[in-house]
C-alpha cells in the first residue's frame, strides 16, 4: 500500500533535522576538542620588586600562558631561570593550571642591584627584574686618611673616610656613623651619615704633638662596630 504524501513528508522533514543535529554535534566536539598551540607567556604580577638581598621576595613572579588568540593554556611546562648571581627560583619549572597561569617563588642574590629572571616556553620568553637592596650593616672598614702625620693644631690634608657594609660586603647607605678623637684632637663633626657608597668622612684637626687616636663607630641593635685612626702630630 502507497504511503500518503503527508506521511513521506513527514518522514523527510525528520531526515532533514536529524542531519542537521548531527553537523551541529559534530561541530560543536570538533571546537571543544581542538588543541590550543602555546604562544605567548607574559609576566602577571611579581616585577619590579625590591628586596633585601638574599631573601625572598614578597610576592611571587606569576606568568600566564596564552595561544595566537589570547586564550589561556593549560598544562604547559613554564621554564624560571634567574640569571647568573641573581639567586634562584623555587622551583626551575611550573605548569599552568585551568586559567594558564603558572608561578614561583623567587630569593634574590646576594649582590645589592638589578637581578633579574628568565621566564620561557620554548622558544617564547619573557624577563623580570627585580632589585637587590643590601642588608643591615655588618663591618666598617678604613678607605683613606689613616696613619697621618702634621704639625700640631694644624688640619689633617686628607679626610678620614670609612666605609660600612653588609655581611656580603655590599655597601650601606644611610647609616650613622659616630666619630670620636681621644687625645685632644679636634673633628669636624661627631656623627655623619654614610651616602649610597656606603661611606662616611670626617676631618680631624690635630691637638698637641704626639699620637692623636681617632675612634669611629657604629651602633647595629647592641652590636658596635669599630675602627681606629692613628694619626702624628709633629
């Protein structure tokens, strides 16, 4: 028995819709399964930081990964390499999570200055820089102006200057520096402030003939450093 026109219609149209929710299905997967190819990796937060030499930085140095069209990468191997004396990272490499970001902790080196870090993937790269501040003051030492010799009550040609650094030898500025003569001579100041070299200078003018000892020290919490001038009036 011949089908009705309104049944083969029917039965068309259906084929019809069901071809057309196929394409749709198929793609819709084909979009959502398509690998993202890696191209770019950009420094989010952590740059341009400062800190106290060999410590760790504040804030970590965070990357995000994206493909050619910006979107985020997941599950790429991000490389972090500091620089040669510029500390080290916590890890050497991090993978991105969902959102394409990857991190890591970053202690400086123990140079005061620009450190800074290489961030890659592949061939792409990114750098950051941070800066070394020195540490507290750990050692004075005598740059110039010892073991002079003058007429009595005259001045000495050269300044005595010092020079104050932290424990990795890096100079400190801003740190006050006490001088003191013990056998009559006469200084120009009784404390100066150290510069962004790390030195201090004061001048002496010579008391009578004989040794003229000029004491200098500085105070770190309880601990006082201390260096000694010798100095002959003639």
């Amino acid at each position: 028995m011949l089908r009705s026109t309104r049944g083969i219609r029917r039965l068309i149209a259906g084929r019809v819709v069901g071809l057309g929710m196929s394409a749709v299905v198929a793609a819709c997967g084909k979009d959502s399964t398509a690998p993202l190819t890696p191209s770019l990796v950009t420094v989010t937060s952590g740059a341009n930081q400062s800190g106290t030499v060999n410590a760790e930085l504040t804030q970590p140095i965070a990357v995000l990964v994206t493909d050619a069209s910006g979107h985020p990468v997941s599950g790429v191997t991000v490389t972090f390499t500091p620089n040669a004396g510029a500390g080290t990272a916590s890890a050497a490499q991090a993978t991105t999570d969902n959102g394409g970001l990857a991190q890591v902790n970053w202690k400086l080196g123990t140079v005061a200055g620009l450190d800074s870090m290489t961030v890659s993937i592949g061939s792409e790269s990114a750098i950051v820089t941070a800066i070394g501040t020195a540490d507290v003051a750990a050692q004075i030492a005598i740059v110039s102006g010892n073991s002079q010799a003058a007429p009595a009550d005259s001045t000495l040609a050269a300044p005595l200057t010092v020079k104050v650094t932290d424990q990795y030898g890096n100079p400190v500025s801003g740190v006050t520096v006490n001088w003191s003569s013990d056998d009559g001579g006469i200084l120009a100041n009784n404390t100066t402030v150290t510069d962004a070299n790390g030195l201090a200078q004061d001048t002496l003018t010579l008391g009578e003939r004989g040794t003229d000892d000029v004491s200098v020290a500085v105070i770190v919490g309880t601990l006082p450093l201390t260096a000694i001038f010798t100095e002959q009036a003639m």
